[in-house]
C-alpha cells in the first residue's frame, strides 16, 4: 500500500512539473530561443503547443523542454518583445528558432544574478550598459567604463595614476568604515575589488580591476534596489555589478578580429605657479612685513633666484598609449567559445610611471544532448605597474614638483642627479622630485586567474540543475629599493643613508561552489512561473609577508639579500568564509501584472554565533499598464510599467575576527609575550539597510524614446562602528553596530532616437541623478573628525549628525580685513578669540546632481560619438593651497600665481591676506579654500569609418574593417583653480573625499587604432 501511494504522489508531481493536464501520448521537443540580430538567448519566451493550454517559457539560457501530443503539430513562440511565430513540428525533438525584435530594447536580455530575463519583464531597478557604450574609450578597468553612463552609479577617477583607484558608489554612501564599494560579480564569480597592493603610496591605490581587459565585457549590469540585488543578500547593501564576458554566438561561423590602439596621453591642466622673480619678490615681501632682514635668511635678489626650475615640467612627460587585441568566436547548435588575447602598455604621465598588462581569456560551453550542458570560463592576466610616490608623501613626485622652490635644478653641471650629500640638494620638505621618480624602483607584479566550470542537467521538464565551480585568484609581488640618492634611503636618518629595500608577497584568493534548481513553466497561456533555489559556498584565503633591509653595500647591491641589516618582517594568514541559501520566485500575468521574491539566508564566518545569520528578503511588483485594454487608443505607446520594491540587504565588508577578543604579541623590557590586543563583542552582526523604490518605463514610438525614472529611500541601520569606551578599560574604542545613515534620491534615463533618415541616424542617451545622504544617528551628539590635520581647527572633515559624509569642517572665511590685510574668520560661539570652538561644517563634497549626455551620429559608413559627463553642487577641498598661497607661514613651497592677488596696502579690496613670515593667523583652515567643485567634461569623442566591403574583398583574408580615433579628456568646464575637479587624494574615502592635497590630475588621450574582421 505504502509503495503504491509513493509510487502515485510521484506519478502526480511529474504531471504537475510538466504542466500538461493531458493523458495519451506524447513526445519531447527540446531546443533554444535565440536573437535573429545578434544571436544571444532569450529568456521568458513562452513555448506553446498550438490548439491546446500546453505551454512552457525558455529559461535563462533561452531553452525549453516540452511534451507535445501526438496528434499537435505546431509550436507557437511569443514574447511581447518580439515577433511572434508558429513553427510546425514536422516529427523533429530539437527545434531551434531566432526570433526578431517587435519592439526595440524590450527583448535586450539582462543578467539580475543567478537567472537572465528580457528587460520587459523586470520589476526591480537596474541598469544595463553594453560594451558598444565604451568600446572606443581607452579605459584600463571596467568601472573606469561606468563613469557617466548609469543613472545611480557615480564613478570618480581619483588621480591621473595609470591603474590607479576609481571610486564606484551606488545610490550613495551606507557606511562609515565598513566598505562602500558595490560587490562586483564577473560570470558570476565575486572579484576581489579595491587595492591589492599592500604598500601606501600617498592615499592613491591600485585597482584589482585593471587586470582584466574591459574588451572582453560583452555587458555590465547594475542591480540597484532590494528587489534586484537581495539575492546577493549580505555583501548587497551597496549595490551590484554584474559583468558579463563575451561568448561565442549559436549558427555564427568562426571569426577573427584583430584590434591595433595607439596615442599619447599628456596632463589635462598644469598649476599655475611662480617663477623665481616672483617669488623672491613675494617672499621678501613676508619677511619685511614679519620685521626681518630678507638678506640675511639668503633672499637675495639677483642670486637666490639666478636658478629658474619649473619642476612640474621637469617630473612630467608626454606618456605613449598602445594596445593590441586579438580574438576568435564562434559555434553551432550544440558548441560555442571566445578566445581572446591582449597586450596594452601605458606610459604615466610622470617620469618612471609605466602600467602594463597581458591578458587572455577562453569561453567554452558545449550541449551534449537534450538534457546536459557544460562549459567554461578562464581568464589568465599579468601585470606590471611601475609605481611612483605621489600626494601628500613628503618625498612625492608631482607633490614635490608643485612644492619645490625654483632657485635649485635637479641636475648639476654634469647631469647628475643631486642627491642627499651634495650643498645643492633642496632636502626637507621638498628633496629632487626627478631623482624621486627616476631612482626608487616601485614595482609591483600582480597574476590573476579567474575561472570556472559549470554542468547544468535537465532533471525533469523544465526542472534544471546547474553547479558551478570558480576561483578568483590573485597573486601581487612588490619590489622596491629607494637608493642611497633619494630621500628614504640617502636623507632619512633612521635608515642609514645607505639604501632601503622592501620586498613583500601577497596571495588572494577566493574559492566558490555555486548549486541551483531552477524551473519554468507556463498555464494557460498567461501564468508564466519562474523559480530559483540555490545553495553556496564561499571560501577567502589571504596570505601575505613581507620583508625589509637598509644599510645596502652600494646602490648597485639592490635586493634583501645584500642588505647590511635585515630588521623589519612580517607575514598573515586570514581565512573567511560564508555559507547561503538564497531562492526567487518570478510570476507573470499575461504580461500584465508581474510580480519578484526574492531572499537569501547568510552565514559569515565575520560574526559570533549569536549573530552569525541573517535572512534578507525582498518583494517586488509590476504594473504593465500598456497592456490594459484602456490604453489601446494610445498606439504610440508600446510598453508603460510601474514598479515597486521593498526589501532589505546587508553589508559585511568588515575585517575578520571584529567580534572576537583578540591577543597580540608584545615585548616589555626586552621579553616577548602576549596581550590583549581588542575587547570582544559577541553580537556583531551586519549593517542592513532598508530600501524602498518606485519606478516608472515607457517606451514610445517603437522604441525612438525610452524613459525610466526611479525614486528611491534607503535607510541603513546597525552601523558597524568602532565606538569610544572610557580608556580606563584599556581600550579606546568597542566594534560594534551603532548609528544610521540615510539615502534618499531619483534618477532619470532618456534614449532617444532623434533623426533617422537617409541613411542619416542620431541618437541621444541622458542620464541624471540626484542622492541626498544624511547621517541620521550616531552614538551621541558630539563631531568624529576625519581627515587630515588642520592648523587652527583640528581636521578637515566630520561626521555629524544630521549632516551628509564627506562634510567638510574649518572656521568660515569672511574676508580679509581692507584696512589691515588680515583674515576675518567667524567668532561661531562669540568669545571675542578664534579658536578651534569656531569650527563648523563649511561645505560637502557630495554633489547635487551628477550624469552623463552621449549624442551618436552615423552615416552611412561614418560614426561620430560625443560623450559629457558632470557633476554639479559639489564642494573641493583645495587643500594643495594651504601650501601654494600660505600667506607667508613658512618660505619653504613655491607659491600659486593666485598669491599675487594678495593684501599689499590699506584699502586693497581681495580674498588672499596679506603675506607675513612665520604668520599661520592668516593660513588658518577656513572656507577660504573651499571651492565650487561642479564641472562638465568632454569625457570622449570618438570617430569612425567602416571601409567598404568592395575595397575591403580584395584582400582576401579580410571580411571587414573600421578605422577609428578618440579622443578623452579633452576640455573641462569648471569653476575649480586646481587643475582637476574630480580628484580626490584619499582615494575610496568616503568621510574624507573631494580633497585635493598634490594630488596627480587626470590625462588627456588621443588615440587612433584599426580593426579588421578576418
């Protein structure tokens, strides 16, 4: 009995997975649904059997499985994105078909995690950018690519260091010291993100992104609110990015194409600083108004200024630019693959600065029968980045260069270097900035291998099991050596002044094993059901050392080996992990009503067992409205959604071992032993942030105009925060979960077709966005200042409640005093004294509004694309002239051409003070160097003509070629006296951005290349 019940549940569940309500007999057609214009999958396309309510829809890779009665002989494919067929059968199992587009970009397919869907059927907020966006543009790294092409997503470049840091920030800032950064997701495989280099070099960092080649991206995907990115629950408070790589196409014979990039790159704007006539003049002018004899500190016109060195000059160059691309694609019905491979070298715009890469990718997946697929993804990179110190270093490059007093040269009258024991070495602050670029040796190798196998088997109809196996590793090795003619290793006493040496090892890695069940099917026509289950497994493996020598044999002697004295090591090993559950649930109603669950389960081996899980769900739903028959008057109107979402995601970007009381070694009176190193705290656990969003798309005129328009309000509690404790516990402060942080913010997305006619086409993209953050609690009440250290106030930064991170904080700058050329700060609390009481928030650096305006125009074989991207509202912390118009406090810095503005006699009417030696009164940190940071740049133009086919067939290997130029950085609108209004010198900060301190500016390239199709 007990059999024949087990034996009927199963015979009626497969009725049930297989959605057919009929008995007779049937037969199994397989096949997939792809794009009639380029060949990729689609998802959601419903399969039904003509004449009866036996119907399926095409998964995420676009297949489909169905059972068909004997006596049917016709399939019916539909989609409201695409142009319906009927197919007969003809006794075939396998039916493969391409489908054309009804309706422009509705049918485009986007990857929102673990599944892929038409546009049309998305219910959370999220935007797709395709690699025809940036192709032309010669970004090192992927993110680089983002910048002004997504609503939501801002993206600052912070210096102009070849592989140097972008900052990505979605819909806003949620932390405080956690991370910001959005989790990026490559073929489904997390990446490691941010720096790999463990070695600080001036608050610029590298980017792990620059490893991979951004011509191998096919699109990239950014999951902005709950609905869309609660499937990666706890590491999705900041947003997601999908990037997917390029693949070969089904029925695409096998291609070639060979890509050939050359240029130059050279700074976007210079400081504008004194030469030594002026300088003198202006320094001798302090020191008399100081009462001092400007001769007897060595201020003697005719002779201190008998030098004339522009040291910005001396340390920059114009750099080359060439990249070389090489790939092949293609397949059939049952096997695709991509192999790429890649070389670009960049030449810095700084002596010394070099970043090059070589990359390779292959992409395989096979279909071995109706019922299993299988394939893989491997990308292999090596890079070398030729470093050089910038920023505030004391002994950086640009930094020096802009400092450095003209009366000294950087060679002598043989063309040597000066160096640390020569009469003419300018030393501290200053040193030579062209021996600090020409002599250390900064170079850093990074290897990466990102891959994965993947089997995927049909279990039952429609019912497919996928497992994924990945790594994301990545291996760095840093050799230095500052010689014994450069400041650490000549001038810093503590070193020897015989050469320093560092050499340090770095291993990244990330192993995951990825499972899911997914099932799709069709009732009646108009219930489409889409379900995902999954079940992951993380593992993250970092191990590092390094090691450190001085008091080398000769600066021919480079490496540890030779060093005098061996002192300093170190190496780690951390270990994390997490464990998920995660599952989403798609329903559809005759296109009409759409509705998305969405919830993950996390574990994070990053908190204690009292807190070491945590469920992050989501709901989100859809409104077609253009499919009501009200609206059919309204033909112009090809689609109408309304969305809505709610859900909560978390952020656990932390390091390891917080929640736990950590011991340290320690030594006390030359004996080495144990101590308590942090206090414990059982109940930490991860930041979560709340999200709601409303949004609206429309689509006119057969896809001529796109609107989407999302409003959204986040709030994110349970900060993960250092917090002060009383010292008298040893400690000074408990990790744990206090505070919270809002966004609220809307964007819009317009694309319009504006002309398209006589072979003439111009089309427009705009985007728009504006986020308002606020800091809504912390602990207490009282400022946590951030930042740099500030004369006459404290810090530069703040975090306070009510007010936006990044809030700048100094004393408010009223002018200078007409009568007397002094500064006239606020007296904020009325004591009758400026003190650092008077401090205030004096400005933020998070902008108003900031987007991005792309025109595209093509003829018949000519393209042309003009690219603007901005911000606006935005403040700059020109902290570069509290040295370059310091009003006379030290004579040790060149000054800006802005200090000839300055106070000189009663009655001048100005904003610089009057200049009084050793005076800091007057140099206070104020509003004074605050300034308006808005901006628009020309970001890229670009180019190009494919050659005719007729002059393209002689040659008989070639079946198509394009020429092209482009052209980035090109002119820049703003308001900033610096050279560059989006660099920031504490690059990723978000308490302390928009801080210009010496900071490198971004580089203008202009470049030309050829790309044949072989």
């Amino acid at each position: 009995m007990i059999k024949r019940f087990t034996f009927l549940s199963c015979w009626c569940l497969l009725i049930v997975l297989t959605g057919s309500l009929a008995f007779g007999q049937t037969r199994r057609v397989t096949g997939r649904v792809t794009a009639a214009q380029d060949g990729t999958t689609l998802p959601g396309v419903n399969v039904v059997v003509k004449g009866t309510t036996v119907g399926v829809s095409t998964d995420a890779d676009g297949n489909y499985s169905i059972n068909v009665p004997d006596d049917k002989t016709t399939l019916t494919f539909s989609s409201i994105a695409l142009v319906a067929q009927e197919v007969p059968i003809n006794n075939r199992s396998v039916i493969n078909i391409q489908m054309a587009e009804a309706v422009n970009e509705l049918a485009q397919v986007v990857v929102t995690g673990y599944n892929s869907v038409q546009k049309k059927d998305i219910t959370g907020s999220m935007v797709s950018v395709t690699s025809e966006k940036f192709k032309e543009i010669p970004v090192a790294s992927f993110d680089q690519a983002l910048q002004g092409q997504a609503a939501g997503v801002q993206v600052t470049q912070s210096s102009g260091t070849p592989g140097g840091g972008i900052t990505v920030r979605v819909r806003g800032s949620t932390s405080i010291t956690a991370s910001n950064r959005p989790l990026f997701i490559v073929d489904g495989v997390p990446v490691e993100d941010g720096l790999l280099s463990s070695r600080d070099f001036g608050g610029q960092n590298d980017n792990a992104f620059a490893l991979l080649n951004p011509n191998d991206i096919e699109s990239i995907q950014v999951l902005k609110d709950a609905s869309a990115k609660a499937i990666y629950g706890s590491r999705a408070a900041n947003g997601v990015v999908l990037i997917t790589t390029k693949k070969g196409k089904a029925n695409q014979k096998t291609t070639f194409t060979a890509e050939v990039q050359r240029g130059i790159t050279e700074i976007v704007k210079r400081p504008d600083l004194l030469n030594s006539s002026e300088l003198i003049d202006l320094q001798r002018e302090a020191v008399i108004n100081a009462s001092q004899d400007p001769d007897k500190l060595g201020l003697i016109k005719g002779i201190t200024d008998g030098v004339n060195t522009d040291w910005v000059d001396a340390v920059l160059r114009r750099g080359v630019y060439q990249q070389y691309q090489l790939s092949a694609s293609g397949g059939n019905e049952k096997t695709r693959f991509y192999l790429s491979g890649n070389y670009r070298d960049e030449e810095g715009i700084q002596l010394n600065n070099r970043f090059s890469r070589m990359s390779g990718k292959f992409s395989f997946d096979h279909k071995a029968n109706s019922a299993l697929s299988f394939g893989t993804d491997v990308t292999l990179s090596r890079a070398l980045n030729k470093r050089v110190k910038g920023d505030n270093f004391l002994d950086g490059v640009y930094s020096g260069a802009v400092k450095s007093l003209p009366y000294y040269s950087p060679y002598n009258e043989q063309g040597k270097l000066y160096g640390p024991n020569d009469p003419n070495y300018q030393g501290f602050p200053n040193f030579n900035p062209v021996a600090q670029a020409l002599l250390p040796r900064f170079d850093t190798y990074t290897v990466k291998i990102l891959g994965g196998l993947w089997a995927e088997y049909e279990l039952l109809q429609n019912l497919r099991f996928r497992s994924k196996v990945s790594v994301d590793y990545n291996q760095v090795t840093e050799d230095q050596f500052e010689s014994s003619q450069t400041a650490i290793g000549g001038y810093l006493e503590s070193v020897g002044g015989r050469g320093y040496g560092v050499f340090s090892s770095g291993t990244y890695n990330t192993f995951i094993n990825t499972n899911t069940l997914s099932y799709n099917f069709l009732l009646d026509e108009k219930h489409r059901f889409n379900a995902l289950a999954g079940f992951e497994v993380l593992q993250r493996l970092e191990r590092s050392s390094s090691v450190s020598g001085r008091l080398f044999p000769s600066d021919d002697f480079t490496y540890i080996t030779s060093a005098g004295i061996v002192d300093n090591g170190s190496s780690n090993l951390l270990r994390s992990g997490l464990l998920s559950t995660f599952g989403e649930v798609r329903y559809d109603y005759d296109d009409r009503y759409l509705a998305t669950l969405t919830a993950r389960y996390d574990g994070s081996s990053r908190f204690g067992q009292d807190r070491q899980f945590g469920l992050f769900p989501s709901v989100s739903l859809g409104w077609r409205i253009s499919q009501e028959k009200f609206m059919e008057p309204f033909r112009f109107l090809n689609d109408l959604k309304l969305r809505a979402s709610y859900g909560f995601t978390g952020n656990e970007r932390i390091g390891d071992f917080q929640f736990l009381g950590t011991w340290a070694s320690v030594t006390y009176s030359g004996a080495s032993g144990l101590g308590p190193a942090a206090l414990a705290n059982p109940t930490l656990q991860w930041e979560r942030t709340r999200e709601a969003n409303i949004g609206l798309d429309a689509n006119f005129f057969n896809g001529r105009l796109n609107v989407s328009l999302d409003v959204y309000d986040n709030l994110t509690d349970r900060l993960l925060f250092a917090q002060p404790i009383p010292s008298t516990t040893g400690f000074g402060t408990l990790q744990g979960n206090i505070g919270k942080i809002s966004n609220r913010g809307v964007e819009l997305m317009l694309s319009t077709v504006n002309f398209d006619r006589g072979g003439f086409r111009w089309s427009t993209d705009l985007n728009v966005s504006r986020n308002l953050n606020k800091v809504v609690e912390l602990a207490n009440d009282g400022p946590i200042f951030r930042g740099y250290t500030a004369d006459g106030v404290g810090n530069t930064n703040v975090v306070l409640q009510g007010q936006p991170l990044g809030s700048f904080w100094g004393l408010k700058f009223l002018g200078v005093d007409a009568a007397t050329g002094d500064a006239i700060y606020e007296d904020l609390n009325g004591d009758g004294r400026i003190s650092p009481d008077d401090g205030q928030v004096i400005g933020n650096a998070q902008p108003k509004l900031f987007g991005g305006l792309t025109n595209r125009f093509s003829y018949k074989g000519f393209d042309l694309n003009v690219f603007f991207q901005g911000s606006y509202g935005n403040k700059m912390l020109n902290f570069t002239s509290v040295t370059s118009i310091n009003t006379g406090a030290d004579l040790q810095s060149n000054q800006s051409r802005k200090a000839l503005e300055r106070w000189q006699k009663p009655g001048d009417i100005t904003s610089v003070p009057r200049y009084v030696y050793q005076n800091s009164y007057n140099n206070y940190h104020s509003s004074r160097f605050l300034e308006d940071g808005s901006y628009l740049r020309l970001k890229n133009v670009a180019l190009g003509y494919n050659i005719p086919k007729k002059y393209v067939e002689r040659f008989r290997i070639v079946s198509g070629a394009r020429v092209f130029a482009s052209a980035t950085n090109l002119w820049t609108l703003s308001r900033y006296s610096g050279p560059d209004p989006e660099v920031s010198t504490l690059d990723g900060s978000t308490t302390a951005q928009g801080i210009d301190f010496f900071t490198i500016p971004q580089y203008k390239t202009l470049m030309v290349g050829i790309s044949l199709n072989l």
